[in-house]
C-alpha cells in the first residue's frame, strides 16, 4: 500500500508541474508579437490548443483524485495517536438536514428477505470495528487484516473507530480541492496530489453546530457583496467550521486509514496543528504580496489544485491594487477561489471591478478609495494614465467640437438648401398663379366687353342667371361673423328673378336645402300654399317651377368651420362646376354675385361666362368708406362733414379738431372703420363732454359766422380741442356694437390698422335713413330698382328692415342723387348692383330738408333681394321714380267683355320688409310647426287683394333666422301688421321667464317711433292746409 502511494505522489507532481507548465506558456504567448512585412502573426489558435490541453489535464487530475479518495482504508489503532486531547466544538444540527453516515445500498429486485437480513447484519458487522466477526468479514471482503482492538479506559472519548468512505470529488467547488493542513510542511511536489492518512476523531455531532452556522452566515454576507450574478454558490450544505478535521474532509481528505498502512517513521506521523478559524486570509500591501509569508503559502498550499486558475484572479487584484495605490488590502482566500471559478478567465478579459473589490474582506474601505477621485492617478503608471486621460479628453473635447462645428454647418446647409428650394417653389408657384389670375382678368375684362356690347340683345332674349351670394370678406372678418353661412343665404329670394319669363335661376346656396323649404318656394312660385285665398294654379305659375334650380357646392362638407365665401367653395367644387356648365351650355348666361372676391374670377373663368360686377381690385378700392365719399364728391352729391384715409392717432386728433373748429352744430361725431359693414365698424363719441366746447362755442359767436372762417380766429379753439381729444375720446367715445368691438382701445387699433373716416352725425333730432339700389348697366344706363326708408333695432346705424317705398325724400331729389353716383361709378368702371345709403333731415336754421349721401355698397343687397319677393307676390312693379308701389288687381268675371280686353286696375301698396329677424326660440319649431301657428294666429297673404304677410326662410337646420313681408294698402297699416306679427310670435315661442335672445322688441320699438312720426306728420299736415 505504500509504494501505491508514492507512485500516486509522483503522478500527482508531475500533473501539476505540466499545469503550471502550460500557464506560463500561456503568459509568455500574450508579449510575444512577430511582425512579418504588415502582417501578424495570428496566436489566437495556439491559445486555444493549450487551453484545451489545460482543460483536459485537469479533468484528468480530478478523476484520478476521484478514483483515489474512493479506496477503503482502515483507521488506525487508538494506541498509536498522540496522547493529546483536542477540544472539539459541539455541534447539533437537524436531524432532518444531517445525512446518514451509515453505508446505503439499493435491494436488488430479485433479492431474498433472507439475503436482505444477512446483508444488513453484515453492514452492522463492519460499523463496529470491536465486534469479533468484524475482522473475517473485512479480510474477505477487502484482503485488509485488522489489528487487535484492546478496551480503551474510562476516561477515554466514547468514541468508536468507523470505516468512513469519502464522498466523490466534485470539480466545482473548491473545498474538494484542498489539501489538509497537516501537508502544509512537506515538500509541495510529493504532496500536491496524494492522500494524507491520519486518524479520524469521532466526536458527538452536537460539538460543531453553533460553528456551522456561523459559517453559513459569513457565507451569505460574502454572497451579497457580489454586484453581478455568478454562478451557484459552492457552500449551499451547512457543514463544520474548517477545523483540523472538517478541513481535511472538505477537502477530499475524507478517506483515511489506519497507522499500520504506513511505516511509523517521524516523518509520516504527523503532528496537529492548532486550530484556525478563517477563510485562508492574507494580506496585500501596496499592492504586492509576500510570497514567503505564512497567511499566503497556506492558502497557495490549500488550492494548489486550481492554482493555475486562481493566479489570474490573484495578478487581477494585485494590478487593481497598485494601480490605486492602495496600501493594505485583506483577502479572503475563498471568496479569491469562488471568483477564480467564476470568472471565464480569458487572456484578453479583464475582471470587473466591484466582482474583484468582492473578495477583499475591507472592500468597503479600498472601494472608497478606488471610487476617491485621482486615486488612479497615484498608483503605478499614474503619470502616464494621467497623461493619457488629458490627451484623450482633450482629443474628446476637439472631436466633440469639430463635429457640432460639423452638424451646426450641416444643419445651417440643410436648412438654407430647403429655404431656397422651398423659395423656389413658392416663387414658381407664385408665378404661376400670378399668370393664373392675369389671364383670368384678362378673360374676364374681354367677356365684360362682350357683355356691354351684347347688353340689350341679353337683356331683351332668353337667358340664365348664376347667382352666388357670396360675401368676399377678408378672412378676419369671416372668422368674427356668427353663422356666415346663414347671412349668405339671406338673399335666396334672388330666386324671384324667374318673374321674368326669359330668365332662368341657377342659385348657388351655401347650405344643404332642405325639403321642407324647397317644397316652400315651390308653393310660393305656384301661389299656393301661403294664401288664405283658393288655390289658383296657372301654366305660367307651372313653368316658373321649372325655370329654377338650386345647387349646393360640395366642398361645403368638406370645411364646415372654416367660414369660406361661396365663390371660394364653388371654386373647389369640380362636380358642381361641372353641372353648371351642362345647364347652361348653348345658353346666354352671366354671373351675378355678391361681395367682389378674386375667386369670382376664377369661376368665371372656369365656367366661361362674363360676370355683372366690377372687377374685384376695383370693387375693393370703392367700396370702403373713403372710397364711397370720393365718389360722393366726384358725383358733386352732399356728404356729410368729415374727412377720410385716416391711418395715424396724430392725423386723427389734428382732423377731429379741424373739424370740429368748423362745425360748432355738429353734436355727435362718428369714427368709421374702411372695411367693415352693416355699422359693425362704427363708433360715436358726442361733443357735450368736451370741457372746452362752451368756451369755444362763446368764441363762436364773439367772431360771427363770417370771420370765424378765418384761420387765425379758429388756431387757437384748435390747440386747446388738441389737448383735450385724447382724454375726450379715451373716456367717452363708444363703439356703436359692442359685440364686435367691445370698447373703444379694440376698436381705435383697428381703425389705425385698417384706415378710417370721421364724419359728422346729422344735427336733428329727427334723421331718416333710406336705401337706393341701383342697377349700372354695362350700357352705361342707370337704373333704380328699389328705394326704402330703414328700420333699426337696438343699434341705430344697422339695418335690420326697410319700408318700400320710401317716402321720406321727394322722388326726384333722389333720382336727381341716384343718377349722379351711378354716373360717377360708371366712370369708374364700377357696373353692376350697386346699393346707395342716404340720410335726410330738417336743418333747423334754414328749415330745409337736407339729404347727405354716406355709404356706397358694390353689392347686391339684402332689401333688393326681399324687393324681388315682394313683387314676385304682389305681382307688381317699384316706380322709384314717383315712389311708389303698383299692384295690378286681378279682374271680376261679371266684368264685360270690352272692359277685359283693358288692362286690369293698377292700386298702390305699402311694405315692409324685415330681412335679419332673429329669435333663438325659432329653432324648437319646425317650419310646418310654425306655419300651422301662423295660421291658427291669423298671419297669412291674401293672393286676391295682394295684401298680407310673408316669410322667407333661410335655414332648415338653425332655424333662428327668418325674413318677413308685410303689405298693406297704407304704411301705417303695413306697419302695425309687422309689429303685431312680431308681438303675436314673440309670445307664441316665448314665456315671462324665458324671453330669449331676439332683436323683435327693439324693432318693435323703432318701428312705434316711426308710427308716432307718421301721426305727426298727418296732423302737420292736417294743419298746413287750411292755412294755405
């Protein structure tokens, strides 16, 4: 048995001496570099063959570890051992966790009870080395002859001498890979890879308990200083503290024999050493360790057998350790093997950092000193890593800024290059739609000639009228108007041209039209449906129905709130232009639209007919408040004082006091914006409060009226109106809608922003306002086709209705003033509508009436529209020029023949028309609904005596706006039915809590005015002939 050993101690040398053969072959391979011409020489195969050689050696030496710690060896006699007593640790694990040490054997299948029972006394036999029979048993079982066991004495450990066969080695841990103590003083070559045999104490189990747990608990504080996850923990069993005995078992020394296997000889007896309760510790200093000192042979010793793998970790640390000049570190020698094991140790991997810092057991301490900043940079090498770090970040810094240089002027090239491409484009786009539009104008002036020269033959032939409602506004001003499509359908009643029978209606409309009001027009066409009278249906009535049509752009579902004009819509509405053209092909047709847009051009164009406007620069230019007051002036028409084109807050005050200098009559002064309408722009600021107005008043009339005229006489009420407009204006000047412009700051932005007009309010207490619409034929002709004095609502400068005919200014004083603008705007090349307001009063000084021309639409107007209504019904005609309204009345049957060969009596009427009748409360009821409740009510037309009530509806969706037509044999009979009807509707729709948002109450109001006027003037006149 013993020359068996020594072969395996000479095996065992020579196994480790080729490891550590092929590990520094393996270090010297990474400094070797063989340059030949530009190429190099490529090792990495090389490393891999020896690594593999590294592998299989060591695979071997574990397998012949394993096949040595397996033999049978027998325990040595208890006489032999020194006689030295060891205290021995108690230890008391759970029974359910500690392992049966006795010998465990599978039952054969096919095994006898009785085979069973001999071979289990035969088991009990071999546990007790002092039964008799025990040493036959062994000898033919093993061919081991053991010695003769004497009776210890009383004093003695109560222990017994067991066969103890070691557990198989397992490569992974690294206790299986120890070697015990007691070989730490031998020669390490003939002790690396051989079993020590020694004797086995055999002590209660309960000694070493309290140790183990300890143990595992230092184990688990090591497992949590990990900062990566590795692989599963070596001690996963609790077992003994490593004292002499547990170690030389951890270790595979599990197999031990008896003294009477080995010569006893002093050098194969060996001698305990004391007990150490430790990890294998030892410590680094500066980075280098002591390779004679006794803390690291010992652990070199103990892990001699993974030796070649643990080195690498070793040089790891040492180089971490000098790299920061840390001067003491303590490593725990088994966290050191646990890491080596973990760690794929390749030549060109380093170790992490915190794994490394891990296995020290002051890692706290050397990590705060790692983590300290320039610790680096006083270890080995610092100069130069200090060197190389200000190189790199400077190297970084001059990179970084070249390349943001770099991006800045590639952003700033991108950009530019998509600017101008961009402006390229637009430009060439603009170009284009510059020509466009040039040649759109250039058709449209070549048709407008073709139209003026072609007007009476038009005129006089059958032809089709396109009417589009649209209202060209600017695009703020579209975006601040509530339900614009609605104020653009307020004038569907265009659809009465068809009266003449030469005349086809194609009528653009801005909303889908519903049944209920297609159906509405329909009857009203037949003289059906809207009467009290019978039903009277005639093939003239028939082919009116047939002379019509109503089409709905489809670009209107496509921007519901983008407020767009019509003619914009129908410019992106190919299937309606398309069916346009159908319809009027082969046919004399023209546009007749509504506020100039440049769309309008664009239409025309796409449809291929002439338009019956100005052209929409033109229209533009004119139709602003200056605008309309030069051409008052140029047609030598009286204006009102004032002065236009006002732009700058300086030119404004300086104007208002020029004015004002001038015109101590004037009470009330109004401020216009250019481009807005329906008295939306319109302020008023009255004279009374100004301080100074009295005084200037008394110099006044110190000078008389004829030296006041004078410039000298007027400088010095200038300068002192000068310094108290600005505060005048700022605490008393009001905006006339304060929906629009809620208070003066809003509206004098926009008036500075736009331009304006100041102008003088009439100076009585009794001022009519009047409309005039005029027809400018491309002939040159001028012609009025509707006249009507105003009515108004909560503001007095918007009008909401009208009377026609008007009878507050002699016929021919207005048609003296109509042809005179209609003149001057032909001159202009302004044809078309055209829509004229007027203002009258009594000047009280002269007692002559006084009429001033004060705005100047190039439109076609809502009052025109509700004209054409009016005489679709009555079956009339408007004389403007004697200023009245002839309604033919329809003949009796009982009349003689001769009399029916005459033409039928003509009566005059009186109307009221009301086009902006808002009431929220109108939307709960249907029109049905709504007709049956005028009905119940008594509000119908009578189509036989051509008097009564009609409406014009707008909308089937909304339903709050509508128009309505009164007629009646005098003004104030037709009044007093308008006032009622509201009234009647009003309380209809309306409760005492909930009125309602509605404008029928100021028109009621305005309109009772206008009664009270109407008696007085009667009464007046009543009086005046007597006298005469």
């Amino acid at each position: 048995m013993s020359d068996k050993l020594k072969y395996e101690d000479k095996l065992g040398a020579v196994l480790l001496q080729v490891q550590d053969d092929l590990r520094k072959l393996k270090c010297s391979l990474e400094k070797i570099i063989v340059n030949e011409g530009d190429e190099t020489l490529d090792i990495q195969p090389l490393d891999n063959a020896i690594r593999k050689t590294e592998s299989s050696i060591r695979k071997h030496a574990e397998d012949y570890l394993k096949a040595v710690t397996e033999q049978v060896l027998v325990l040595p006699s208890i006489e032999d051992l020194p006689k030295k007593t060891v205290q021995i640790p108690k230890w008391k694990p759970s029974l359910e966790r500690f392992p049966d040490v006795h010998p465990q054997r599978e039952d054969l299948p096919g095994s006898l009870p009785g085979e069973k029972h001999q071979s289990q006394l035969a088991m009990r036999l071999l546990c007790n080395p002092a039964h008799p029979n025990n040493r036959d048993i062994l000898y033919q079982k093993c061919g081991i002859s053991l010695p003769d066991v004497h009776k210890r004495s009383t004093n003695a450990v109560h222990q017994h001498h067991r066969i103890i066969t070691g557990p198989t080695v397992k490569p992974k841990g690294c206790h299986s890979l120890a070697i015990p103590e007691e070989d730490m003083g031998t020669v390490p070559g003939k002790s690396l890879l051989c079993m020590s045999i020694k004797t086995a104490s055999l002590h209660p189990r309960e000694d070493t308990y309290s140790s183990k747990i300890d143990s595992k608990s230092r184990c688990l504080k090591q497992l949590k200083l990990e900062t990566e996850p590795r692989s599963t923990p070596l001690m996963t069993t609790m077992t003994p503290p490593p004292t002499r005995i547990s170690k030389s078992i951890d270790h595979g020394s599990m197999m031990q024999g008896t003294s009477d296997l080995i010569p006893k000889s002093p050098e194969n007896l060996l001698v305990p050493v004391p007990v150490i309760i430790g990890k294998y510790p030892f410590t680094i200093t500066k980075g280098r360790i002591n390779p004679v000192a006794a803390d690291f042979c010992h652990f070199k010793q103990s892990f001699s057998l993974c030796w070649s793998s643990v080195v690498y970790a070793l040089e790891a640390l040492e180089k971490l350790l000098r790299d920061f000049a840390v001067p003491v570190a303590k490593v725990s020698g088994e966290r050191l093997v646990e890491f080596a094991h973990g760690w794929d140790n390749g030549w060109r991997k380093a170790p992490p950092v915190f794994s490394l810092l891990s296995v020290l057991e002051n890692w706290e301490e050397v990590l705060g000193l790692v983590l300290r900043p320039g610790q680096r940079y006083k270890g080995e090498g610092g100069n130069e890593a200090a060197a190389i770090h200000i190189q790199s970040c400077w190297r970084r810094y001059v990179a970084r800024t070249a390349y943001l240089r770099h991006c800045r002027r590639k952003w700033a090239a991108g950009t530019i290059a998509i600017s101008w491409l961009m402006h390229a484009q637009m430009r060439r786009v603009r170009k284009a739609l510059q020509a466009r539009r040039v040649r759109q104008l250039e058709n449209f002036r070549s048709r407008a000639q073709h139209l003026a020269a072609n007007w009476k033959h038009i005129q006089s032939s059958k032809r089709t009228i396109i009417h589009i409602p649209s209202l060209g506004y600017s695009q703020s001003q579209r975006l601040n108007l509530r339900g614009f499509d609605i104020l653009q359908n307020i004038q569907i009643s265009r659809l009465f041209d068809i009266r003449d029978e030469n005349v086809e209606v194609i009528y653009i409309c801005p909303r889908h039209v519903g049944e209920d009001m297609l159906h509405y027009y329909t009857s009203l066409l037949k003289c059906d449906g809207a009467t009290d009278g019978d039903d009277i249906v005639t093939t003239e009535a028939s082919s009116w129905v047939r002379r019509f049509i109503i089409l709905t752009p489809e670009a209107v579902d496509y921007f519901p709130t983008r407020n767009m004009c019509l003619s914009t819509l129908l410019k992106y509405s190919p299937r309606t232009l398309k069916r346009i053209r159908n319809l009027i092909q082969g046919k004399q047709a023209y546009i007749v639209g509504g506020v100039a847009h440049a769309d309008d051009l664009a239409v025309a164009d796409e449809l291929g007919v002439p338009v019956l406007g100005p052209e929409p620069a033109i229209a533009q230019h004119y139709s602003t408040k200056s605008g309309g007051r030069r051409i008052f002036t140029g047609a030598e028409v009286d204006v009102p004082p004032g002065r236009g084109d006002i732009y700058s807050l300086n030119q404004l005050h300086e104007t208002l006091a020029e004015l004002m200098s001038q015109n101590f009559n004037v009470q009330r002064w109004l401020f216009k914006i250019d481009s807005e309408h329906s008295g939306r722009g319109t302020a008023y600021c009255d004279i009374c409060h100004l301080n100074c107005y009295n005084w200037a008043l008394q110099k006044h009339h110190y000078y008389g009226p004829e030296l006041w005229n004078t410039e000298w006489n007027q400088e010095s009420v200038m300068v002192k109106y000068l310094d108290e407009i600005p505060e005048w204006l700022e605490r008393y000047a009001r905006p006339a809608k304060t929906s629009c412009y809620p208070n003066w700051a809003c509206f004098l932005k926009t008036f500075l922003r736009q331009g304006g007009v100041v102008e003088a309010y009439p100076p009585s207490d009794s001022v009519t306002c009047l409309t005039v619409d005029l027809l400018l034929e491309p002939g040159g002709e001028v012609t009025m086709l509707s006249c009507g004095d105003q009515l108004h609502g909560s503001c007095q400068l918007e009008t909401i209705g009208s009377t026609v005919p008007q009878t507050s200014v002699h016929p021919e004083t207005l048609h003296s003033i109509c042809m005179r603008v209609g003149q001057a705007c032909l001159q202009r090349l302004i044809v078309g509508y055209v829509s004229v307001d007027l203002v009258t009063f009594l000047n009280h000084n002269t007692m002559e009436q006084k009429v001033w021309a004060i705005d100047l639409d190039l439109t076609y107007s809502d009052q025109l529209a509700m004209t054409q209504m009016l005489l679709m019904m009555t079956g009339g005609t408007l004389n403007c020029r004697a200023g009245s309204l002839e309604v033919p009345m329809p003949i009796r049957e009982k009349c003689c023949e001769h009399q029916s060969a005459a033409k039928p009596p003509v009566v005059h009427r009186y109307a009221v028309i009301g086009s902006h009748l808002f009431h929220s409360h109108l939307s709960m009821l249907y029109h049905n609904v709504f007709f049956m409740i005028c009905k119940a009510l008594g509000i119908g037309f009578n189509i036989k005596r051509k008097q009564g009530t009609v409406f014009a509806l707008y909308d089937n969706h909304d339903r709050c706006s509508i128009g309505m037509i009164t007629v009646s044999e005098d003004l104030q009979g037709a009044l007093v039915t308008f006032a009622q009807n509201l009234s009647v509707i009003h309380q209809e729709i309306s409760s005492s809590k909930i009125q309602g948002e509605t404008n029928f109450k100021d028109l009621v109001k305005d309109i009772e005015d206008v009664l009270q006027m109407t008696v007085q003037n009667k009464q007046r006149a009543v009086k005046d002939k007597p006298a005469a």
